[in-house]
C-alpha cells in the first residue's frame, strides 16, 4: 500500500472518530435550585469587609467603590 495513501486513510479515520466523539456528549441542564442573587451591598454574610462599610447601606457601599477606584484603580492619581 502507498504510504501517502496509508496516511490519508490514517488521517479520515481520526477524523471520522473525532467527529462521533463529539456526538456523544451529555446534554447540560440545569436542574439545582440555586441561589438567588441579591444587591452586591447587602454583603455576603462574611465578616471581612473593608473598614467604613456598614453591611445593608447601599450609600457606604457606593463610597466604598468611589473610593477605592480613585485609591487604587486611577493611574492618573498614581503619577505624581
């Protein structure tokens, strides 16, 4: 047999196998309960929080992110 040709056939059979490894996957779906997502500033339940954030206060929370963004996530803050 040609090696060439021994090759092609080498090459349609891996290929054929992929394309029927692919059929057999499992269908995903969800079936869990899970849990409901809630407002980001009623916290998580943790008592790791940054200091000056007080857990249920939407406005503590908003400047939290203020601050923090023009703290740490500002590079035109960092320049000088």
């Amino acid at each position: 047999m040609n090696p060439t040709l021994k090759m092609g056939v080498t090459v349609l059979a891996l290929t054929c196998l992929a394309c029927l490894a692919a059929c057999s996957e499992k269908p995903q779906t969800f079936t869990g309960g899970g849990k409901q997502d809630s407002a980001a500033y009623l916290g998580t339940g943790s008592a790791f929080v940054a200091p000056g954030w007080k857990v249920g206060d939407k406005t503590s929370w908003e400047q939290q992110l203020k601050t923090r963004m023009q703290n740490s996530q500002n590079d035109y803050s960092k320049a000088n």
